[in-house]
C-alpha cells in the first residue's frame, strides 16, 4: 500500500478494512515499526515564508496531505511557483519553492484552502501585504471557523476586511497592505498570532501586538523559531506584547522537516490501548510542538518509553485478558496541545482510575467542537464521559471490556476518525467509522500504517 488511500478499492483483511469510506477496525494487537508523517504545522510555515523569500528555497521531505496541497495551491494563487518533486514510487520527497520576495500578487481567483484552517489563518496576513482583493473560502467546516478577530486584527494594522456573510467566519474579502501600527488580539487559536508575526516584518513601517489571550503556546514557538533561522527581529515581553520592525525581508531556505508528534500520538496511544509495543521513528524531541507532551502523559498512565538508535519505544501495560481497564488516571492540562484530546480521549476510556482532560476550549473551535462529538461517539461505544466547558472527564467502566464496538459518526474530522479507530482496537466487537477518508487531511498514509503493523 502507498500513502494515498482509494478508501473504495482498498482490499480486506482479517482485522481493518475500508468499504465506501467507512473504517472497519477489529480488535487486535500489534506491534512493528511506524514512519511518522512530516509535520503540518512545519510544513505550512515553510511554504509560506518561502513564498515571501527572494530566491529559490528547498522544503525537504514535507508532509504529503490534502492540507499540504491546499496550501501550496493558495501560495501559487499568491504568485509562488511550487514545483512538487516526486520519486519513482510517487513519495514527495522535496517542495522547490520560487518566492515572490515578498511581492505578493493579487490572486486570480477566490483562494479555497480546503480543510486547511493554518493555511486559511496564516495566510491572511500574507494576503494582506498586498494592495489588490483576496478573497477565502473553504470546506463547510472552514466556512465555521471564527476569523473576525484576526480580520480586526489587521485592519487595525492598515489592511480593509469583511466576510461575506456578516458573520465571523469564512468567506472573507480581504486587502493590504498593511503598513504597521499597533493592535490588540485575543488568540484562542495560536494561528491568529502566528499569521501576525510571520507577515508584519514584511510591513512598512513598525508593529506592536498585545496579547491578552493565548492558548497553545508552543505553536507560537515553532514561528518564533522560523522567524530567528531568518534573522527576523522580535521583541516580546513573555507572550503578551510582540513588537516588530518593518522593512524586513525572509530569504530563501533548505530545510528538512521534522516529524509530527500529532500524527505520532495516534500510534503511541495505540500502543497504550493494545497494551503493546510500537517503534516511531523521525520524531525530533528537541522540536517545539506541543504534542510530545502526549509522551509525558502516556508514561504517567503507566505506559514505558525509551530510546534506541534515534526511535522512541513504547510500549502500554499489559491488558487483561478480560478487556478491563489497565491504564493509570490523572488530570491533564491540554491547552498547549489542543489536537491530542481525541486520541487521549479514547486513551481514557481504558484508564481504571478517573481521567480528567482539561484547560482546553479552543478544542470546541476546531475541525468540529471535539470535545462534544468524542463525548457522543465515545458513549456509543459504552464509555462513561462526562463533557467539561473546557474538556473531558472519562470515568472508568463498570463493565467489561471497558468499550464495544459500534458505529461511530467520524464527523468529516481526521483527528476524531483516527482517535475512534485506535478505540476500536481494544474493544469488543468491530467498530465502524464513518468519513474515514478524512485522515487524509494530515494522515493519508494512517490506515494502511495501521494495517501494516504486525500481528503478534
């Protein structure tokens, strides 16, 4: 199998198949080794400052995933030339980006980027550098994400916005360019921030942003980063007041992408479910994404981790032949990593002491509100959640096994597909997800990784 899944011609196996996109996910246990996917996060900010760099910039081994492609559209549309080079077998091994030294063209046409909400929030400010109309749109999850504030955001900064709609969410008409100033925004999602500080270097004059809100701080971090391998300056006082010069100017980069401790978390607490062993390799743990924190609390539940020769092992408590619960409870702050709760919270359901996710509710401003349908769908498979206004408490079952298989709503959400399918690899029965095509928004290679691994 290759990472781009025909969900209708996929063939049948013994434990997982796919029939008209629907998952069908049998219990069972595994073991082998798992190729981390390139993260999105990093491979969005590096298609986008390569578009605004002078010269010719190589993004090695990006991720290869609907919302990839939905961005590297957008940057062509922003006047970008992405050449996409491919091996024999078909694998994208390299983005060769020429940017517009930050000389951003008017768009042709209406920029859809798909599922993608980083593309959408992040590029509105590069959008914004330019003088002409830009107008975004998206998937009907896209046309209900909020946007109003990052809109006022930069009008305040000297760029003109609307939505269509008179609502706050997409479609959105939008133009530059923004010249500096000063603005204050509150960030539930970090991207609002994110798309600030990557476009405003590139404004005229000088830019101060206060911040009296912000959740995920560690994607914050990963820009900050990209902006300091560019020599980009900025000034911050902790993460409530940034201030940037204008006039400043990215150049072209080669760079290889890190792995994705978001696609990772899928698989490790696959391995804390099944009570089994996994091998993760390309996951860099000196990378700032937030989601290797999924680590630390994997290990608190009682699930052991080492390292051998650049892989991450991990293995889950044994599980009782019974299906009982085996796994340690605890209370999990996940506002730093808000797209860890689906797969924690199926995680959870096998824990024998109360779990409690929480301090997360931005999760609700997502794909879907997840912390909502994982309640639902969890429940249809018999676990006890109780939803928070900010998160998830799973109770232990009282019964056994702890969950049954059942026909799950999957919601159009990758992340809640792959978290309802490492579920049913512990239950009783076969679980069914529906919209299981949607893995391929970041994971297209997921349910043929999840076939691949042994049997043991």
């Amino acid at each position: 199998m290759n990472a781009s899944i025909d969900l209708n011609s996929m063939p049948q196996t013994r434990y997982t198949w796919l029939v008209m996109s629907s998952a069908i996910i049998r219990p069972r246990s595994i073991s082998g080794t798992v190729a981390v996917p390139a993260s999105k996060s990093h491979t969005i900010r590096g298609i986008v400052i390569a578009t605004l760099a002078e010269g010719r910039s190589h993004l090695l081994e990006p991720l290869d995933s609907n919302d990839a492609h939905s961005c590297i559209a957008a940057c062509r549309l922003l006047g970008a030339a992405i050449e996409e080079v491919r091996d024999s077998s078909g694998r994208l091994r390299e983005l060769v980006i020429d940017g517009t030294a930050g000389s951003i063209n008017p768009p042709e046409n209406v920029i859809d980027v798909g599922n993608s909400g980083t593309t959408l929030y992040i590029l509105a400010g590069a959008a914004a550098l330019t003088r002409g109309w830009s107008v975004f749109t998206g998937d009907h999850q896209i046309r209900r994400r909020p946007v109003r504030s990052l809109l006022n955001a930069l009008v305040d900064l000297g760029a003109e916005a609307f939505t269509t709609r008179d609502e706050d969410a997409p479609p959105f008409c939008l133009r530059g360019p923004v010249r500096g100033g000063r603005t204050s925004i509150e960030c539930p999602t970090s991207q609002y921030l994110s798309s600030l500080l990557i476009a405003l270097p590139l404004a005229d004059g000088p830019s101060t942003i206060d911040v009296p809100l912000l959740h995920e701080r560690p994607y914050v971090d990963m820009t900050l980063a990209w902006l300091a391998d560019q020599n980009v300056s900025v000034e911050r006082e902790d993460y409530r007041r940034f201030r940037l010069a204008g006039g400043q100017a990215y150049r072209a980069l080669q760079t290889r992408v890190a792995g994705d401790f978001s696609s990772a978390t899928f698989f490790l607490c696959a391995a804390a479910i099944t009570g089994c062993e996994l091998r993760l390799e390309g996951l860099d743990m000196n990378d700032s994404q937030g989601d290797k924190a999924v680590i630390d609390i994997l290990q608190t539940m009682g699930c052991s981790v080492a390292f051998d020769d650049g892989e991450l092992v991990i293995a889950g408590p044994v599980r009782p032949e019974d299906g009982g619960a085996h796994l340690d409870g605890g209370e999990f702050d996940l506002n730093a990593m808000p797209d860890a709760l689906p797969a924690l919270a199926a995680t959870a359901c096998y824990a024998r002491e109360p779990v409690r996710l929480i301090n997360v509710p931005q999760a609700r401003l997502k794909e879907t509100d997840r912390i909502a349908v994982m309640a639902a769908e969890l429940g249809r498979m018999g676990a006890r959640v109780n939803e928070l206004p900010d998160g998830l408490e799973i109770v232990p079952a009282e019964s056994r096994p702890v969950l049954r298989g059942a026909a799950v709503e999957g919601h159009h959400d990758h992340r809640v597909v792959m978290a309802l399918a490492i579920a049913g690899l512990g239950a009783a029965g076969a679980t069914t997800v529906s919209t299981a095509e949607s893995a391929a928004v970041t994971y297209p290679g997921f349910f043929a990784q999840l076939e691949m691994l042994q049997n043991v």
